[in-house]
C-alpha cells in the first residue's frame, strides 16, 4: 500500500518545455547539433509518460524494493499500452539523473526518474529477431 511512484503525462506543447529542459542538460561544449538533438527528443511521440520513484520511510521495505517496484509499475504501463495497441518505447539517459531535470519537473528529496516512456501509435513494426521461432501449444 505504500505506491512508491508516481507519474507525469506530458503532451502537446508541454514536450518543447520538457525539450529545453534536456538542451540546458548538455555539457558546455556540447555542438549545436547535439543541443538541437535534446531539444527535439520529447518529439519522437505525442505522449511521454515521465515514471518517477518515490519511495516511502518504512521499516520492512527498503528504498531499492520501492524502487524496483516502481520500475516494475513502468514496465506493466508499458506492457499495457502495448496490448492496447500503441507503441512504447521506455528510455533513460543521461537526463534521467540530471539534477536540472528533477528541479524542472518537480521531483523532491529522495525522487528519481525511473524512465520516460515515449508513447504514441506504431508507424512501422520491428522486424522479427532472426533465429526466434513462434511456438504453438
């Protein structure tokens, strides 16, 4: 009962805000390009679903279980949306653990992210792994 997590939907033009937020993560001497590249990554999907871990004091369930619970909630919310037919796409990088971004999206004492789901309608499909075979039961 203690729902160490939470979640943040960002969509529309919220994602250029959480753009600039990644561009000021680039290191000084960062190219234009790269900057450019942080900037327009919240753009790759019209929803990002931001999962971040908030783990509780208690006695019996350490801070590492609450937050591979957390971790576990963003990978069923992933799996869900899969099912439900969109796609999803969970990343992490550099930005996940940048103190500005926690600053920016408002993330307190104790929080981190644990991914950002990019989440929108499925344009082309990955091609199958070779060597996977389908089983029939």
């Amino acid at each position: 009962m203690l729902r160490p997590w939470r979640y943040l939907v960002i969509e529309g033009d919220a994602r250029l805000a959480l753009g600039e937020l990644f561009a000021q993560t680039c290191p000084e001497g960062a190219t234009d390009q790269e900057i450019e590249k942080a900037r327009k990554s919240p753009l790759r999907a019209p929803m990002v679903i931001v999962g971040i871990a908030s783990p509780r004091a208690h006695p019996k369930v350490p801070d590492i279980e609450q937050v591979m619970s957390a971790a576990a909630g963003m990978s069923f919310l992933s799996l869900a949306l899969s099912d439900a037919g969109y796609g999803a796409m969970w990343r992490t990088g550099g930005v996940a653990y940048h103190p500005r971004v926690h600053e920016g999206l408002g993330l307190k004492d104790g929080e981190s992210v644990i991914g950002f789901l990019y989440t929108g309608t499925v344009a082309t499909e990955k091609p199958g792994c070779p060597g996977r075979r389908r089983i029939s039961l």
